[in-house]
C-alpha cells in the first residue's frame, strides 16, 4: 500500500513557475514508477508527465513538453513537478500516482491540489 500527498500547488500568474511535490508512504517508494495527471473543470483527467522507477526514462505529454520537468528523489520518497512558463489553460487540479508500468495503469493515487493560472 502506497499513500501519496501532493503539494505546492496555488495561484500563480501567466509566465510564472510552480513546483509541486509528492510525498509517498512507505518503503517501496523506489520500487514504483511515477505519474502526474491534471484535470480542468468540465474535462477529463490528462496525463502529463511520468518516471521510471531510477529517474532513467521520462515521458510528457506534447501539451506541457519544454515547460515542466518531472524527477524524484527515492532517498526522500518525493515526486517532484516543476512547472515553468505557466500558462492559463494550465488551471486544474494536479495529481500524482504510483505504478509499476512506467505509463500505467497507475494502482495509486494522491488527493490531488489546485494550480490556478491566471492571466
């Protein structure tokens, strides 16, 4: 069983930069692959981002490609999510979550927190 805690979410204006973090429980933290999703009101949850178990491979989705980068510290069984040059369509709520497929599907799953863009 895994728990996951995001944070660092906010307000934030257009062309500014976040960074969230992922909080794991537990000792097999390193043992599973990481995802970030987001989802906007009225929208489906999207992927975003993903890593590998040992931060070899990482994936992003074309929308948030060259903006945000995705890494993890196993030693502090964190997640973390930089977000730059943040736009308004990049409002939603963020998600993190834990699986043993690098993309999926994922077996555990954050509260989720609030990145709110404005413009």
């Amino acid at each position: 069983q895994v728990q996951l805690v995001e944070s660092g979410g906010g307000l934030v204006q257009a062309g500014g930069s976040l960074r969230l973090s992922c909080a794991a429980s537990g000792r097999t933290f390193s043992s599973y692959a990481m995802g970030w999703f987001r989802q906007a009101p009225g929208k489906e949850r999207e992927f975003i981002t993903a890593i590998g178990r040992s931060s070899g491979n990482t994936y992003y989705a074309n929308s948030v490609k060259g903006r945000f980068t995705i890494s993890r510290d196993n030693a502090k069984n964190t997640v973390y999510l930089q977000m730059n040059n943040l736009k308004p369509e990049d409002t939603a709520v963020y998600y993190c979550a834990a699986g043993i497929p690098t993309l999926g599907p994922y077996d555990y799953w954050g509260q989720g927190t609030q990145v709110t863009v404005s413009s």
